[in-house]
C-alpha cells in the first residue's frame, strides 16, 4: 500500500471525526438547557456565546448541517474512489463502500458522539461554542442561501413558522411535575405550581366570604366586644355599624391592647384603620404586589355593584403557596375527612383548590371555585339532601344543606 493510499485513508477518517463533531455539536447545542446555560453566563463566557448561537437557531443548524453534509458526502466520494482503484468489479466496489461508509458514519459520525452530547449537553456546548460560532460567521453566505430557498419553499406550502423559541409556563410546568416524580415528593411541587397560579387566580376565589366572617360591631357594648377580641383566633377585624350597615374600618388587636389600660371609653371607631375595598376580579397576584406596595394584610372584596363579597389577607395568598398555615392558636378544621371505606366527607366551601392539593385530585376549578360551586355548576339546581350526582369520576351526594347551600357532601372516588 503506498504512501498515496494510506494518505486517502487518514484524510477518510477525519473527515469522519468532523462529522462526529458537527453531529454532536448540533445534539449539544439543541439540548442544553437554556435555563442552565443563563445561571453559566454570570461566571463563563463560553456561556454567553451558547446563548448567543441558541438564539441564531436557523444559523446554527444550516451552518451545522452544512458542514455535516459536506464532510459525509466527500468521506463516501472518496472511499468509492478509493475502493474502485483496488477492484476490478466497479458494482461490487460501490457497494463495499456504501456498506463500509454507511457503518462508520452511523457509528463514529452520529450515534456515538450524539450519545456523548446530549449526556453531557452542557459542558459540550461550552466547549465547542467558539469554534461553531467562527464556523457559523464564515459559512453564513451559503447558509444564507440554503435558508432564502427552504423559506421560499416553506412558503409555497403555506407553511407556518413560530417565532416563539421561549420557555412556556406549560413547559415548566412540566418540567416541576417531572422533578417532583423523581423526587418522590410533591411538596415543591404544589409550592412552585402555587406562584404560578397565582396570575390565573382571582381574589373572588380564595376569599373569606362574607357569611364565615368574624367581625366586630361597633355599636354593641365595649365589654362585649374585648371578650369578643381576645378570646379570637384572628388578629383583624372588621368594625361594622349596624345603623348603617357599612364597614367602618379594620380593627388590629394591638390597637385595642394599647388603649385598654386608658381611662377614658374605647373607642372603637378611632383606632381603626380606613378599610380598603378591592375588585373581586383582581388577580392573586396583582393583590400580593398591592398588599406589599402598600403594607397592608387585608382588604375587602366588593363586586360590580360596590357590595361586599368577602375578605381577602396576605395570609390566604401566601398560603395557596405554601399550603394551609396553622399556629397555635388557630382552630383546625381542614373541612374534609376521609373514611376508612375510601370515602371522603367535605364541606361544601372547601376550595376545590385545596381538595385536589389534599387529595391529589384534578376536579377542575375554572367554573367554580368552591365543592358547593362545581356541585351548583354542574347539575344547574339547588340539591336537596341525599341527592346523588356522578360526574368527573367521583360520585357525589349532599349529606346536609341549609338556606340553598350545600353544606356537606360525601364524595366517592369511581374506580375505571
């Protein structure tokens, strides 16, 4: 064998590596995560030119795969020419070499170093970036090319292409979900999923509403009203005039602890502070950048027509996060209790919210945000009790309700 020949052999096999390194590159480049790649950028340049190539994603794949088709095509050329040499059958020696090319490119020009990229995404692309950014600036007029006829034709099909390189929130949702099952636990989950719903959430539907409140009366006896005060769970309250059925203010026990030892008469009316009325349909969210802006822990909900719908606190938005918060001095009553047949009896004002977190349940929410509501929602009449009704696979029948309301429901999971 001459020194010729072993020189086409060589040059065949780099030709093969480079096809491995544009195969592995294009497989690093596309599947590292863009979110891993911004935490690198504040301590690793080569991270800031990975971000740079991913958002040239039409550059980067013409430029890729115009080298990677180049360096296959010239590899088979040469190795049919070379094997031609060595035969007499012309035939026979195309299909050694397709045979022989096809096995090497497949091995050591796509599956292997393909493997090795998207296990190691990352670090391949920070090692590569510089060089496939100086091959994407070189090789830009033919990729330029190549993209005007593949838009042209992309065109003449009627061909939609989507601008929309970004993360979507259903793709991190997705992405929390899927680390939650391999974690084994759904604690960050609902915590994570928590903020963000909370742009998705209305205040209307994690409010107290107005029938559970604890408010203070503005004209009943002071007597009445420190016992009332101090044996509660709550911290604030509503002052309430029953002369003019209006709410007077928001009424803070520190308050009213600061004045009892005072000679004079409490007075109520001037130690609270003015009430601050909200829109039922203000976002979650938008209510917690509020409650900051302002320093506040509560407000009152009011609908179209100015009436009082409920109440909402920084307390209940920070717990559709981080789930129900409990002290010592609160009252535990979760509203739901699961039997030992597998049945489960729960309040019809629990939110369907809290009941899919407990229970792991997907009831959806979108039309109500109460058992009761998604009970009223759906069969459109007021229940009367022992009343069964099945749907989303649960069966659900009205053990107690009072005043058209739905007051406890047994609900039973059907099982396929």
């Amino acid at each position: 064998m001459d020194l010729y020949t072993i020189s086409i052999i060589l040059f065949i096999f780099f030709l093969i590596l480079l096809s491995g390194f544009f195969s592995g590159s294009e497989t690093a480049l596309t599947a590292a995560s863009k979110a891993k790649i911004h935490q690198l950028e504040k301590k690793n340049s080569k991270a800031k030119i990975v971000s740079f190539l991913k958002s040239q994603k039409e550059k980067l794949i013409g430029t890729l795969l115009l080298g990677n088709n180049l360096v296959n095509t010239l590899a088979t050329a040469l190795a049919t020419s070379l094997i031609i040499n060595y035969s007499n059958d012309n035939e026979k020696a195309v299909i050694y070499s397709t045979c022989i090319m096809t096995a090497l490119i497949l091995i050591f020009g796509e599956v292997l170093p393909k493997t090795i990229a998207i296990n190691k995404a990352e670090k391949f692309s920070l090692l590569i970036a510089p060089t496939i950014k100086f091959l994407v600036k070189i090789l830009y007029p033919f990729t330029y090319l190549i993209q005007f006829f593949t838009n042209g034709i992309l065109k003449l099909s009627k061909f939609q292409i989507s601008s929309d390189i970004g993360t979507t929130e259903d793709e991190l949702r997705g992405a929390i979900d899927l680390h939650a099952k391999s974690e084994g636990t759904t604690q960050e989950k609902d915590m994570l999923q928590g903020i963000l719903d909370l742009d998705d959430l209305q205040v209307n539907e994690i409010m107290t509403h107005r029938k559970d409140l604890e408010v203070v009366y503005a004209n009943d006896p002071e007597s009445k009203n420190i016992k009332k005060v101090l044996s509660s769970q709550f911290t604030r309250f509503p002052l309430y005039d029953k002369n003019s059925d209006k709410i007077l203010g928001i009424l803070n026990v520190k308050d009213v602890l600061k004045n009892l030892n005072k000679k004079k008469k409490l007075d109520l009316k001037t130690i609270a502070k003015k009430p601050w009325f909200i829109p039922e349909t203000t976002s979650v969210l938008d209510q917690l950048q509020e409650f900051k802006k302002k320093q506040r822990h509560l407000a009152f909900v009011v609908d179209e027509y100015g009436t009082l719908m409920g109440i909402i606190t920084l307390e209940d938005i920070i717990e559709e996060i981080v789930g129900d918060i409990e002290d010592e001095h609160d009252v535990k009553i979760r509203g739901a209790r699961k039997s030992k047949d597998g049945t489960f009896t729960i309040s019809g004002k629990v939110t369907i919210r809290d009941i899919n977190r407990e229970f792991g349940w997907n009831l959806p929410d979108n039309n109500a945000s109460t058992l009761a509501g998604l009970i009223f929602h759906e069969i459109k009449a007021i229940p009367e009790p022992g009343k069964i009704f099945s749907f989303y696979s649960f069966r659900f029948e009205i053990i107690k309700s009072k005043k058209n309301h739905i007051e406890l429901v047994k609900v039973t999971p059907l099982t396929n």
